[in-house]
C-alpha cells in the first residue's frame, strides 16, 4: 500500500503513514497531541487543524464554514491522508474562535442617520432677554413664557413649581442669557406636550453633550447605558445585579414580598438603590467629559411588569392572581424627583409601555431593537430569563406569550449551577467511549461550577453520548464511576474534586436534568402553541433572534440538540444579547421610535398559556430529548443515529 | 343521488404482532395470537384493513389474591389455588390468550422467589394452548428479579413480558431481547409518554414489532376519557405515519373495572347503583367495550360473563366487513 | 368549514381599535375561531365579511331539542369526530322503554322508576332523560291510555314509536305544548308521519338501513316542511351500526352533507351498544329495559365522554380524611384534577395507611400542570392549610409535597412557619414505600 510524508507544524522530519491513515493517528506518530474531546467522532470540532500543502478525503466537515474549509481547514478525526500532506495543528484559542455555531452579541453604534434636531425629544434652546426695567414690569416667568411663546411657538408650557423658582436667579446670574431644556413630546399634527426640564444660567456650547440614560431592570441584573443624546453615543454601559434579589430571585417571590408589610416600599427603595448606583458608576466610566448624575435629564426605562410596577412603587399583587391583569402596562411621564433617581430632579422618565402582566417593556424593547414589527420575514423572537418571553411575527401581526421556564439557564436552581461569570464552566464535551468530560472554563482557571450555556453544553453531550436516555434517566449499565448514586438520586461527577476551585466535585443530579429539561421544554412548547395559536408551521420561521442574559455567547447546535431552540439551519440564528437595554436605547434617541414601541404593546397579541391544555400538551412532548416527536429535529436524529451506531428502525 | 362517503387513506399502519410460538417456531403454544395490523380506525371496514380482531385476555394469579372482589373469588372459586387450573378455566372461558400477574408474595406471605416465579409460569404453559402475557409484580426490584428468571425460562416461547416503566424498562426488555420473548410499554394515559417509551425501548435495540404498548384506563367513572382519548389519538397518530405510534395497544379494563368502589363494594351503596353482580359486570363490560371501540387490540378482563359479550361484540364489529364490500 | 384565527383576521378591519372588548384584531379573531364570542362584537366588520364568516359558522349538525314541561333534551351541534378535537357537546340523551302492551298498572310503577330515578356521580346527579313509548300493541287507544298514565307520574320529554301513525296522533293528543320525537318514519308511511310532525310541531324520526335511504327520506320530509329531524340508520348489526354512524356523522362534518346533518338516534339492546352508541355519535338513546344496575354505568360512561378535554373534572378542595388519621399523621397535598386525586386517595386507602389529603384548588390541573401554569405554588398550598384549619386541628404538622414539586419545599417552609415539609414521592404507587422508608410509618 501506498506511503505518504506527513510534516506536522513545520517540523523538519516528517512522519510517514500507509494511504487511508487519519490525520489524528499520524499526529499521535508524530509526537503531537491533537484534542479530541468527543472521542473523534467529529462531533465537537476542537480537533480543528490546517492543511497547507496537499489533500485529503474529509469524511465530514461539520461545523466548518465554507470559507474554512478553502482555507484548507478540516477535522483531523474525519480526514483521510491520500498523499503527502503538510499540516498546521492552530493552538485551541484560535480553533474556539473558527467554530461556526458559537453566537456572539453585536456591538452597538447609533443609528444611521441620527439626528437630535429631527429625531430627540429633549430639546435646547438659548435664550436672550432684554433686561427688564421701569417701563417694561413683566415678570420672570410671563417673560419667560412669552419667549417661548413668541420665539419658538411653544404656546403651553409645563414648567413645574421647583424649576419656577430657580428663573429668577438663572435670568440675572446668566446676565439675562439663558439655556433652556425642553421636553416636546408629540406628533406634528396635534399640539405638542411640552414641559420644561431645566434652566442653566448661561449658553452652553451649542454641540455640547445632552445625558439621557437608557435601562433595562432586569430580575437578575439591571443594566443601564449612558448616551450623549446629542450625537446618539453610547459613552457607558454598565450593569449590576439587582439589589432586589435579596427579597426573592424570581418575579413570583418578589410580587409575594412586596404584599408583606412594607415590603414594597423596601424593594422600590432597593431597585432605585440599584439604579443610582449605576448612574453613578456610568458618569465615573465617561471619557473626556466631567459627568455629573444631576447632568442626566431623560430616562428611558424597560423592565417586566413587575419590575415596572416595583420601581415605581405600585402593588404588583394582581399581576399574579389569575386572570393577570396588572395596573398599568402604560404610565405618565414621570420626573426622577418623584422616584428617588439621582439624575436632575427634573428629568423626564418615560416608563416603556407593556403588553400584559408576563410580557413586559422589556419584550416590546425588544421587539423594537430586533426590528421584529418591521420585517417580512416570519421572525421568532426570544428573550431569555427567569420567564421565558416570546414573540413570533411580522410587519403584518406578532403574537407574544411567556412561560415560566424557571431560572436553570441562569444557572440558579441547579446543584452546581452558578452565573456565567469567572470559574463557570461554559462548555464541556464527553468522549463517546470512555464517558470522560472535558471543558473550558470562563477565565480559564479551575472550575468552581456550571453556568446557562455550560448546562446546555452538558445536557447535549449526555444525550449524544448516552450517558442519559432520551428521558435523562441516568444509564448505570455503563462502565465509569462518574455515573454514581449521589444524596439525591443518580448524578454524573463533571469534575473531581481535585480539579476544581473549592475542591468539592461538580455533579449533575437527576434533579438538575429535570430542572433543564423542563426549563427547555417550557421554552419550545411556547414556541409552539405561539405557531399553532396562528396556524403556520414552526418550521416556516425565517429567522431566529434571541436575547436574553446567556453570558456572552450560546451555542446553537447544542441548543438544538436539546430542542430548546427548533431545528432549523444555523444561519437563521442570531444572538442580540440585551435587547431590552438596546430598544430603551433607541426610545431614548428618537420619537419615532417611542411612537413605534407603543405600536408595538398595542398590536401584539398576547397569548395566555394556561387557558387551556394546549400548552401542557406540548410541554409533556417537549419533556423528552430533543424532543418526542422526533421528526421535528432530523438532524439531531442524524447525529444521534451516527453517534449511537443506530439504524433507523423501519 | 347516491350518497358518496368520503374515505380516509391513511399513509401509515399499525405493526403486526404475534404472541406465542408454535413447537415449529421453538416454543410449545397449540395457538399463537396475532394482533396488530390495521390501516383504517377501528372497524372502519370500508376504508381499509382490519386484518385480525381485537383479542381477549384474561388475568390470573400465580395465588389467591389478597385483594380480588369476593364477586371475583367466587367465580374462580374452584380454581383459585392453583395457577394452572385457573389458567385451563380461563382457557376455557374463551381467553385467546392468558395474563399471569406475579404476586408480589407467596401463599406464605415471603417475597415471591424467581423459581416460585418460573415453576407458575411453566404450569400455567403446561396446562394451556393459548399465549402467555406474565406481569411482574409492579415493584421495580422484584420484577426485574422474576422477570429474568421467567425470561430465560421459557426461552423462545414469545411470552410478551411487562410491565417496562419510564423508570424501569432496561432490564425486562434485555431479556426479553435475550430471549425472544416481547415487552408491554406501560405509561400513565399521555400520548407522549407513550410514544416515549417506545423510543426509548427501540433505542435500546428491540425490533418494534416486539412492543406492546399500554397506554393505561382510567375505569368508567374514574378516568375512562382519558384513556379512550389517549387510545385514539395513538392510533389516529399511528395511521398517520407516526412510527413510533404504531404498535398494537394493550389495556386492563378488568383490572381498572374491578377496583373500583362500584365492583369491589356490595353493601352500604346507594341503592340507585341496583343489583351488585351484574352493576359489576357491566362496570367491566361497558369499560372494555368502550376502549375496543377507540382502538384496543388486546383487552385483559377478570371475569368470564365480560369475556363472552366483550367476543360476542367483536366478531360482530369484524363480521361488519361483509355488509360494505 | 370553520376558519382559523389568522383567516378570520384577514377578514377584520386590523385597526386594533380595541371597541369588542379585546386589545387587538387578531385576539378578537382567534376567540371567534373558538366560538367564544360574537361577530357583532365588532362593529367595524364589512358586509363581506361578514357574510363570509357567518356561512364558516353556520353548524353543520342540527340542534334538536325535545321539550316538555319543565324539560329540555338538546341534540346536535356536535363539531368533531373525536372528542379530544375540541369536545362533544350535547349529552345523548336517555330514553328508557315502555310498551303499550304493558299493564296499566305495570306502566305507572316502571315510568315512576324511570321519572325518579336519580344517582349521584362525583357530586353530579345523574337522571334519565325520558320516556320512549313503543306501541307493540299497534291500538291507538292503548297509546292514548299509556301516556295519560306516564303523564300521571312523569313530566319528562317522551317519544312515541308505532307505524301506525293514528297511534301516533293519539298519544300525541296527551302532549299538548310539548316537543316529542315520534316515528320512526319510512319510505313507506314518511309522509302521513311528516305531515303529523309538521301539525303538531313535534321531530320526527327517520329510519332506514342505507345512507341513500336516510337522505332521501330526509329531504323529502325537509320538503314537506318538517325542520327537526333525527335520524336512525339501521345496522344489519353493531359493527354495521358504527359504520352507518360513523359515515353520517363524517359526511355531515367534511362533506358539509346537509340531508344527513341531523342527530342520530340508536336503539339498544345489548351492553355493547349501549357503549357504542355513548362512544360513537348517537344523538339519543333508546335502552330497551331499564335497570339500576345498566342506567348507572350508562350514565357514568356518558358522563364521562362528554367532560370537555379542555376542562378536566375536578373534585372539591378541601380536606380528605382517609383510613381514620389522627392529628399526628401526615398531611398529603394534592391538587383538584380528579385523576390525581382519585390515584392519590385510591393509594393511600389501598395502602392502610392513615393521613389526610389537603386537595387544594389548583382549578382542576394535574400537579405538574398546574405548576407550569402557576395554579400550584406555595401561597396556594399555605391557603389551603389554612382554609381547613390546620395549624390548631394538627398536633404534629407534617407536610408532604408531590415529588413532582419538590422546587416548592422551600417557599412553602417560608409560608409556613413551624410546619415540617417533606418532598413526597413523584408517583402515587410510591407513597406506601415513602411512607415506610421516610416517615418510618408502618
Ligand atoms: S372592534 Fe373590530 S376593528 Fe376594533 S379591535 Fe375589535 S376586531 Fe379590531
């Protein structure tokens, strides 16, 4: 048989192999270790290497992009030499950031075409007055008005008590030169709504930055993005975990404290907490300029329901007692003042509207950032966090629904489950004979537990290897003692003790299989019943975005491979990190886009989930991996087939 | 103008499935059973094949049981001590085939052992020509522990084996695999957990048309939609095309009938439920027929006036075919 | 054929205007593809749509309802081959039978029975809807005399067989302002019968043992004027019967086949029929001897698959003793889905075992789908305790959670102070073990 010259990274003596030999053998007979978490079924495509110079046959190329694979990239477990080769082994780092199925978030820029004049609420405008004298007896205030009134044709203005009495003193410390902040608010066709926000006793550089801030209270985290609203920059963006979170992790337990004595008060007083905190930090981050809290004179802010109705202080109570309905899913334009923010007193927060009690301003925000109201294509939206909020649609109608998909993909609820933080295991691989894991950690250290996207990983490669069933029942028969009987139940041992931060082993129970499982399913049957509530086929959505608080990145093949996302072709996937924080952004820049998220919580139709069995009945089909009607997810079935060495029964 | 009946042509079938084996065949049965088959719903004589009839089980003991109706009691009461004679009676009555449920204890109140198990099962064999369906006891130790003892046993005689669980299938159906013999797939009244399991079981390497499922009844009054739902949307599935659906069902209407308050209970009853042997009987009659008309296959009952009307019914819902060809 | 919601909402206006009460168009239409509300909700429909909705929801089975004084049976309307579609809507109704040849006084005592017979059925009392008059005797004047005496005791809606149609007319002399069903009408006396129903206002029932025969006498009697009309296919025997049944009620359905869009109606004599007849689309029933022993069972079975799929039967939340449990033994909780309850409670008291099952309301959904839709939780659970006092009638405060649950321990502990919470099994069959091995209850 046929010899072929393999040279591995350059190295001066190459090793010879017989024709039909794999690149990962070769490798082993030269002396390098070539990566194979999954036990070279090519699966995981970590054995990625690099053909320089020669051919192979490659069994498959999974997992490789087309531009890969011209560069002559291929999987060293799937390829065959077939003559003299020269071969690049790239260091793992490197390999981690070619993998096609990883989805990172965007970064954001301001919108095309952003200009504060047209699109911004909040305006400026420089006054000049003639100094009053015997003759001319006008007060300050009708002087003001009457600027206003004849200058910029502003014929109501509401200029509240507070910033009445600092006129007197702007007009003659400004020498009678004064910048005014105003807040117009409306269509071109009716009268405006305008209020005044503030008074400074001078000109101001006429480009010079204007705060507004953007936030998103999140159940876990609340995030807040400080924006020159004058050229529509983002200058910070910073985010902090709910100081809530003390009073209760998920919605229902805080609507519950909040029913208690004095407990809303005590968590409207900690949200606020939060988000002064953050403020403050934002100015601190900003570049260049000397921010001040008091600077900041609008506020955009999202949030679910309930965090809507904590902030601002209303009883929460019936947004959990059927049939749902909450006090408001709109509020007034409010000032910080009247919350507690240390933003200036006057600043206008502008609450965004909601849908219903479980689908908030966070979802309406962020069916605006993904542009969801706006698209021919059928899109489906998720947002994923304690409540799994969902909207499938178009330009021409969007259905919407939430499930309670509890909090295991935040990494909470789980045995070992921790934040997608430093020492989260974010991803693991098991090999397919000896039933070993392998994984990386965020931060690369020791691992001190799993994070949202580790869990996923994880549950993935149990099934695909068999270490679980379909039904995650833990198989004893096979041969490793990772598969043990723990305190609760059978458990899989992800990392012994002595590989690990607190020196304690990281276990998956079967108690956490069922957590995910229901979490996942929860998820997928929403989707469902969403497509069946307007009768298209899941199958028929064009593309997939998802926001939602994964960390920085979720895979899509393994996330398929558990049917928490459908099976759909990795393309259609898109992952927009924070999208509420983003659609607050863009409410906070433009009128237009204010108007379009209104339109948004008044078109939306909400699905409520418990009226009927319909979502039971896909969440018990969804309950299974990846899911009981298998035919839904044809290339998991594939890759299971081929990993398990089954055949399709007929 | 003649009336023109729209028809269904279904794309899928339900498997076909024989119980038993013939001394050819490498078992020891005078009759084998086969079940299974049908490309239409139930009776639907005029738009496809129901190619065998539903079958009628009845279940036995391998001892008196301790917790039987008295009506029950009485009715065997000659046969009741001895599991091959029961099984002969059975026969006799017009079982086309015979469940032995294992007790969970012996006559002496210890744990059931497997030879006591094995030396049940080859008397009941002995003393029948008809297939053999054996239940575990219902605890997952004890039927993995009987079971494989009475698998081995009785190799090659296609026996079907139950009950696999959700939570405890892997051993019964290895030695069933082992062995030649087949499983029953027992899930709590879900499509999906039915379906399930049959996955579950396939994955494990066992041909489809070794599964029997279960998809579990409710008695009437306790339940009986339920499973009468579950029963047609399985088969609709199946006929549909869903693979993983088709596979001919097994129910216990006996077993569900005969526990409930209306057939266990003859004295302090309001008297508006009438004479209590017949209000049992037609507990159990009206449950099993219910369940034939929504797709049964095989129907396990207790006792023998059911089995005469339930068969009478039958082979009058099968001899239908004649009058629409 | 019925739309769906996304066709419906082609048809409305778009503009979610908000004024039929819901907040958009497409929420409107999806609770009229559901038959929940009405079209008029909307003012803003064109005439169009109008139309072209109304025709999508004229019914496609009759609705027949036979009267009486104080009495309603309702036949039809019925949407669906299988009940898991949707539901099946109207009860068959229960006609027992009584003979004109009968003794006069044989005939009071048994129409007394039918009148007063009454059971209980999971808090539901369950009758027989009427009385089914066949005149064996051929006499008018025994039909006559039969009725006066059923009406002496009976109030129930009734109906009169013979083919002899001046029988007919004279018991219908005893029904004055009242609705029966009369017949059965064939292709030999169909129209002196269609000309008595459409005199007296009363449905007539139409027999024949073919699909050509029932429509073509249904079209005829349509064309003399007579509307209500039930129809009786006469199998050459019961798997013909479910044949017959099937395919009218499928014809009816898919074929929006309207001379066989009628309830059906089925005389039973065997207890096969009886199941089949509940099962497979009769609109009424006609049992040939009435006894306790047959009618409880019927009416349980017909019960039963009539409950809506949606909307499960529920038991009464409350406390549940079982087995005799003292103030030391071990509260279970459950939900109010019956099957839950009913597998629960069986299991316990098969099991000896004493305790006390606290059902709590989770508006009747099994434990794991009352979790998933938050009608399960802690604060439900702690207000049940509550609500069956238990904090004062308990010594030892013992609670067992479903397994199904277990995430709940902890919340229910905060709800609960000073109770101890224990995670119970996921399966009712587990309880006698978790009982031994965790309360160490023997
Ligand atoms: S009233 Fe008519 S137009 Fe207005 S929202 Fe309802 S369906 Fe739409």
């Amino acid at each position: 048989m046929a010899e072929h010259k393999v040279t591995f990274n350059h190295q001066a003596e190459p090793v010879v192999v017989k024709s039909g030999t794999l690149i990962t053998e070769a490798a082993r007979l030269a002396g390098i270790e070539i990566n194979q978490p999954c036990g070279g079924q090519g699966r995981c495509g970590r054995c990625v290497v690099q053909v320089i110079d020669g051919k192979v046959r490659q069994r498959s190329a999974l997992r490789l992009s087309a531009e890969d694979i011209s560069l002559g990239y291929c999987l060293a477990c799937q390829s065959i030499i077939e003559g003299d080769i020269s071969v690049i082994v790239p260091e793992q780092e490197k390999i981690e950031r070619r993998l096609v199925t990883d989805r990172t978030a965007v970064e954001v820029e301001p919108p095309l075409g952003y200009s504060p004049e047209y699109h911004q609420s909040l305006k400026r405008y420089f006054l000049s007055f003639a100094e009053p004298n015997y003759e001319d007896q006008t007060d300050d205030l009708s002087r003001l008005q009457k600027q206003l009134r004849v200058e910029l044709g502003f014929k109501d203005v509401e200029i509240p008590l507070s910033l009445v009495r600092k006129i007197g003193s702007a007009l003659r410390e400004g020498n009678w030169q004064v910048t005014v902040y105003l807040n117009v608010n409306g269509s071109n066709e009716s009268e405006p709504h305008v209020c005044m926000v503030d008074v400074l006793p001078f000109h101001c550089e006429s480009d010079s930055p204007m705060w507004g801030a953007a936030i998103d209270i999140g159940t876990t985290t609340v995030t807040l993005w400080l924006v020159d609203l004058w050229t529509g920059v983002v200058h910070a963006q910073v985010s902090e975990y709910n100081a809530q979170i003390r009073r209760g992790e998920d919605v229902i337990s805080r609507i519950i404290y909040a029913d208690k004595e004095g407990g809303l008060q005590e968590l409207q007083q900690l949200v606020v907490g939060t988000i002064n905190q953050l403020i403050e930090l934002a100015c601190k981050r900003v570049k260049h300029y000397p921010v001040q809290p008091e600077d900041i004179l609008k506020l955009t802010v999202a949030g679910n329901t309930t965090m809507m109705h904590l902030f601002l202080g209303i009883p929460p109570s019936y947004i959990r007692l059927a049939p749902f309905i909450p006090t408001f899913n709109q509020a007034p334009f409010l000032r910080a003042r009247e919350i507690g923010l240390s933003a200036n007193p006057h600043a206008i927060v502008d609450c965004l509207p909601g849908v219903a009690s479980y689908v908030g301003a966070d979802i309406t925000a962020g069916v605006l950032s993904a542009g969801l109201d706006d698209t021919q294509k059928l899109t489906l939206f998720l947002d994923v966090g304690t409540n799994g909020e969902m909207v499938l649609g178009s330009k021409e109608w969007l259905v919407t629904c939430a499930c309670s998909a509890g909090p295991a993909f935040e990494g909470a609820g789980v045995r070992d489950g921790m934040r997608a933080t430093s020492g989260a295991i974010e991803e693991v691989w098991i090999h397919s004979e000896t039933y070993e894991p392998s994984y990386r950690v965020i931060g690369g250290g020791k691992p001190r537990g799993i994070c949202g996207s580790g869990l996923i990983s994880l549950l993935a490669e149990m099934f695909m290897t068999g270490v679980i069933d379909k039904a995650g029942n833990l198989n004893t028969q096979l041969s490793t003692s990772r598969i043990r009987e723990g305190e609760h139940g059978m458990e899989y041992v992800v990392a012994w003790g002595e590989e690990t931060q607190h020196g304690k082993d990281i276990v998956i129970t079967r108690v956490d299989i069922d957590n995910l499982l229901r979490a996942k399913a929860a998820i997928y049957a929403g989707f469902l019943v969403l497509a069946q509530s307007v009768g298209v086929p899941l199958e028929e959505t064009e593309q997939v975005l998802i926001g939602g608080s994964f960390g920085k990145y979720l895979n899509i093949e393994k996330s398929i491979q558990i049917g928490l996302l459908p099976d759909l072709p990795w393309e259609k996937f898109n992952f927009l990190g924070n999208t509420a924080v983003k659609g607050a952004y863009f409410a906070l820049l433009s009128q237009e886009n204010r108007e379009r998220i209104r339109e948004i919580a008044s078109k939306m139709t909400y699905i409520e989930l418990s009226a009927d069995n319909t979502f039971y009945e896909a969440f018990m089909s969804a309950m299974f991996l990846p899911h009981t009607d298998m035919s839904r997810f044809p290339s998991v079935l594939g890759a299971f087939q081929t990993a398990n060495k089954l055949s399709v029964q007929t | 103008m003649p009336v023109e009946v729209p028809k269904e042509k279904w794309p899928g079938s339900v498997r076909t499935i024989t119980l038993g084996a013939l001394p050819a065949e490498g078992g020891t049965r005078k009759r084998v059973v086969t079940v299974g088959g049908e490309t239409a719903m139930p009776f639907m004589h005029f738009e496809g094949e129901i190619p065998y009839p539903p079958v009628v089980a009845i279940e036995i003991k391998d001892r008196k049981p301790d917790d039987w109706s008295p009506l029950l009691l009485e009715t065997w009461r000659d046969v009741i001590d001895d599991p091959a004679q029961w099984a002969a009676a059975a026969e006799e009555a017009g079982a086309d085939l015979i469940v032995l449920a294992l007790s969970l204890t012996n006559r002496d109140g210890n744990p059931t052992t497997p030879e006591e198990a094995v030396a049940s099962v080859k008397a009941v064999l002995a003393a029948t020509g008809v297939p053999l369906i054996v239940f575990g006891p219902g605890q997952a130790e004890a039927d993995n522990a009987l079971l494989v003892a009475v698998s081995e046993a009785t190799k090659g005689e296609r026996l079907a084996l139950g009950i696999c669980e959700d939570k405890n299938y892997r051993t019964i159906v290895a030695t069933a695999m082992a062995n030649g013999h087949l499983v029953t797939a027992r899930t709590p009244m879900d499509v999906n957990l039915a379906k399930q399991l049959n996955i579950l079981i396939s994955d494990m390497g066992l041909p489809l048309d070794r599964i029997l499922m279960d998809p579990t009844t409710g008695a009437l009054g306790y339940g009986i939609e339920y499973g009468f739902s579950v029963m047609e949307r399985l088969r609709l599935a199946a006929l549909q095309g869903d693979k993983m659906t088709q596979l001919p069902m097994i129910v216990t209407p006996g077993f569900e009938a005969w526990k409930a308050k209306e057939s266990k209970v003859g004295e302090g009853v309001p008297k508006a439920w009438g004479d209590w042997l017949n209000r049992a009987i037609n507990w159990e009659t009206l449950t099993a027929m219910t369940l034939v008309e929504s797709g049964a296959d095989i129907v396990v009952l207790r006792h023998p006036e059911s089995v005469r009307r339930v068969k009478a019914a039958i082979d009058e819902l099968m001899a239908a075919k004649a009058f629409v060809s | 054929m019925a739309l769906s919601g996304i066709q419906i909402y082609k048809l409305l206006p778009q503009t979610n205007c908000k004024e039929c009460g819901f907040p958009t168009c497409l929420a409107f239409a999806m609770k009229l593809a559901a038959k929940q509300v009405e079209l008029s909700a909307c003012p803003y429909v064109s005439e169009e749509s109008k139309a072209q909705l109304q025709e999508s929801s004229a019914p496609p089975i009759r609705l027949i309802t036979l009267k009486s004084d104080g009495y309603e049976i309702k036949a039809g309307n019925e949407v669906v081959m299988f009940r898991h579609e949707k539901t099946f809507y109207n009860k068959p109704g229960v006609f027992a039978k009584i003979k004109t040849s009968a003794a006069e006084a044989d005939v009071k005592e048994l129409a007394g029975r039918i009148n007063d017979y009454r059971v209980n059925y999971v808090g539901i009392d369950l009758e027989v809807d009427g009385i089914a008059v066949e005149d064996d005797a051929r006499n008018a004047d025994k039909m006559q005399k039969t009725l006066s005496v059923i009406r002496s005791v009976s109030k129930k809606p009734v109906m009169l067989f013979s083919d002899n149609v001046a029988s007919i007319e004279a018991g219908l002399s005893q029904l004055s302002g009242e609705t029966p069903l009369i017949g059965c009408a064939d292709s030999e006396n169909w129209e002196k019968f269609a000309e008595l129903a459409k005199q007296s206002k009363a449905a007539l029932a139409v027999i024949a043992d073919t699909l050509d025969g029932l429509a073509e006498l249904s079209e005829k009697a349509k064309a003399k004027g007579v509307e209500d009309l039930v129809l009786v296919p006469k199998g050459k025997n019961l798997g013909h019967e479910l044949i017959l049944q099937s395919q009218i009620r499928r014809l009816a359905l898919k074929a929006n086949f309207r001379s066989l869009g009628y309830p059906t109606l089925a005389f039973c004599q065997t207890h096969a029929q009886i199941a089949q007849a509940i099962a497979k689309y009769a609109g009424f029933l006609v049992i040939d001897q009435f006894a306790e022993e047959l009618v409880y069972p019927l009416l349980v079975l017909r019960q039963n698959i009539y409950t809506d799929p949606q909307k499960p039967i529920q038991v009464q939340p409350g406390l549940y003793e079982i087995n005799n449990p003292q103030p030391t033994d071990p509260v279970l909780v459950t939900t109010n889905f019956s099957i839950t309850y009913f597998s629960v409670a069986n299991e316990v008291e098969g099991s000896g075992l004493p305790a006390y099952l606290l059902v709590a309301d989770a508006e009747g959904m099994s434990v794991l789908t009352a979790w998933a839709a938050g009608k399960f939780d802690a604060e439900r659970i702690a207000k049940a305790v509550k609500a069956a006092n238990l904090d004062t009638r308990m010594s030892r405060k013992r609670l067992v959670l479903p397994g199904a649950v277990a995430v709940l321990s902890g919340e229910v502990e905060a709800e609960l102070p000073g109770w101890e919470i224990r995670v119970g099994p996921r399966e009712a069959v587990d309880i006698p073990k978790f009982y031994k091995q965790v309360l160490q209850v023997n």
